[in-house]
C-alpha cells in the first residue's frame, strides 16, 4: 500500500500504554477515568486501544461522535453541554449527559420519556473557569427542579476549569464541588455517585496527592492522548508523547533569502509579516498548510529543522543545519500540541493510518 500524505501515524500501542500508565494513577487515588475521544473524533480503533487499556467509559463533546461508538461496550458521556435541538439523540447514545439550564433538561426529559427510558445526567458547576455551570449560589435551586423530572436522575455533578479562564484546578474550587455535594445529601437525601473534578489539568493533583479525597472521576483526554498534563504542561512519568505523528512530504527545495522582496503588505491570513535576516537558506516546502494544521502547534522531530511559516496549503521549513539530505518527495516528521492533533484529525485532507494498518501493509 503506497501511503498518502500528509497523514497522521498513530502507534495504538502507545494510546493503550498511556491508558495504562493514567488509569494506574488516578486509581491510587480511588478516581474513575474517562477517556476523552473527541481529539480524534471518537475513531473506533482509537477508542478500541483505550478499552484495550482498561478503559470501561468514555466522553466526547459530539453526539455524532458517540453514535459512531454506539456498538462499542462501554458507558458513554456527552461533554459538552446538550443542544436542546439534538435531546433525543443526547438521550439514545449517551448514558449520561452533562448539563446546566434547566431548560434543556426538561427537554431531555421529555425525550427520554417518549423513549420509554430513563437519562443520566451530570450538572456542572461553574467554580470560576467562566465556561459552563450553573453559579455555586444557584445549584440548590436547580437541583430541586430536577428531582420533580420523573425520567431524568441526577447522578452527578462536574466543574471544567483550565479551558476558557485559564483557571487552575485546586483544593479551593474543588473543594466546592465537594461541599455541593454534602449539601445536596443533608437537603434531599441523594448520594451523588459522580464528583467530576475536571479534566488533564487536574492531574498534577494527583501526581502531588492534593486532590480532595471525595472527587472520584476525571475526564482525560490530553493526558492519555499526548501523555501530558494541562495545568504546566509537564510529561506523565512513563507516558509516550508521540503516539501521534504527523508526516508531510516536501515538493519544493531551494536556497533562498530569509527576507522577502519588495513592499511588504498583509500575508494570506491578513497579517503583517516580520522577517529577521538570517541570510540564505535552505528551504523545504512541506505540502500541508492551516487548514489542515495549527503551525505553532508543530515540533519537527528533527531538532535541526525550524519553521520559517505557513500560509494555507503551504508550510516552510528551514532544513539548512539539518544532518538530513533532503530532497522533493521526502517526508519530515513532526509532533503536534493538543491544538494542531485537533486540526489534523478533524481534516479531511490528512490521511490516518493505524498501527495495524501499518502492519497489513507490510505484510501486503
Ligand atoms: C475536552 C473536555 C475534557 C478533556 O480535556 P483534556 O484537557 O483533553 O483532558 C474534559 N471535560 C470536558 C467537559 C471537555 O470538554
């Protein structure tokens, strides 16, 4: 099989380690994981290597993404916020939905009771991070709303943090998670099953044992995916942090000047470029641009090549003090950030290619 690029090379044996290594973790801690699909868009043998992992319940922010898994055995969580518009597909592939207007879920409970079932739901608690969840102050309220919907049961509550406000998870704004909770029990005599604590930025708190001992589930998703934690970026002990790779091939190379000539003006992306004077270099041209990729979120593997830029289709490289000779139709390599996985995953112009494929293509 001749391979098409640019495409994303996935080691499913390096998601499953992964899986491994974070579910070890975070099961010290008594916490329940659920693996995050939505970076790469729920792709079944992704999700497979995670169950193969150990993973038994997983989450993603689109509907769609949880239909295309909905022969897959495990328990599934939408993550973003319900539409009201799709509750009855929120109600047939999610077990469990996180939400935080009243609104919809009457909506998801009229959908359920037409189903003739029963829906899950998580309400999220807004602790300070500014994107969803409903205020702590208002909790109490809304939770006595949902108690009197016959066909939803309210087995949760979650907070998101470190996404929108940068806010860092901590004992503090966890903590009132926890206090939620207790109050819901004294007020309706409920035991809340769930008490998600956010997402792979709230593993450091689990690396330095900070972690409030009644949170009992993350939502994992870069930590599994790039081995990394969210809240400084530091690698997972033992974690591989190149189970995603992406390669391009070069269709151009020529010395040139670093500094254009003529009038500079905007650049395709209504930029004005600045250009520091390096002298001649050696130029590769990788076919592969921003609509496919997020430049800043590209690390080529070879440490002797930098990246000059990229317009649409196009990404330029400097290969001057690379040990590599290259020449057109050679591929380079690159890791990618959390951003720029998102991108290359979710565009139809990047090819991927499975650890298994690989090996039927050998073998063919
Ligand atoms: C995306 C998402 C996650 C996973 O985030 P990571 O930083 O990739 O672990 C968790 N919870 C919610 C609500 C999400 O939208």
């Amino acid at each position: 099989m001749r391979k098409r690029y640019p495409c994303v090379e996935v080691d499913l044996s390096k998601v499953t380690h992964n899986v491994k290594e974070v579910l070890s973790m975070c099961s010290k801690k008594g916490i329940n994981v659920i693996g995050v699909t939505k970076v790469f868009c729920a792709e079944t043998s992704i999700v497979q290597a995670m169950l193969d992992g150990g993973i038994t319940h997983i989450g993603d922010s689109r509907i769609q993404n949880l239909k295309k898994v909905k022969d897959m055995n495990c328990k599934k969580t939408l993550l973003r916020i319900s539409m009201e518009s799709e509750a009855e597909d929120v109600v047939k592939y999610s077990d469990i939905s996180m939400n935080s207007e009243l609104n919809t879920i009457e909506v998801l409970d009229k959908a359920a009771k037409s189903l003739g079932k029963i829906h899950n739901i998580v309400l999220m608690v807004d602790v300070g991070d500014l994107r969803e969840g409903v205020l702590e102050e208002d909790v109490i309220g809304i939770v006595k709303e949902i108690l009197k919907l016959e066909n939803i049961r309210l087995v949760g509550l979650g907070t998101n943090v470190t996404c929108y406000g940068g806010v860092l998870p901590d004992r503090n704004n966890l903590g009132k998670l926890v206090k939620l909770k207790h109050d819901i029990k004294a007020l309706f005599n409920i035991e809340l099953s769930i008490i998600s604590g956010g997402n792979s930025s709230s593993l450091y708190m689990i690396m330095n044992s900070t972690i409030p001992v009644e949170i009992n589930q993350l939502r994992i998703g870069e930590g599994i995916v790039l081995g990394r934690e969210t809240a400084f970026g530091q690698l997972i002990p033992n974690c591989y942090d190149d189970a995603f790779i992406l390669k391009g091939e070069i269709v151009e190379i020529k010395n040139k000047p670093t500094v254009p000539k003529g009038t500079i003006g905007m650049d395709a992306f209504g930029q004005r470029p600045h250009f520091e004077d390096k002298g001649i270099r050696k130029r590769a041209i990788v076919a592969i641009g921003r609509q496919d990729i997020k430049v800043e979120g590209l690390s080529p593997l070879d440490k002797n090549i930098s990246i000059f830029g990229a317009s649409s289709d196009h990404l330029i490289l400097d290969v001057t003090d690379s040990k590599s000779q290259f020449k057109v139709g050679d591929i380079v390599k690159f890791k990618m950030d959390y951003g720029c996985l998102l991108a290359a995953m979710t565009s139809g112009y990047v090819e991927k290619y499975y650890e298994e494929e690989l090996a039927i293509s050998i073998v063919v």
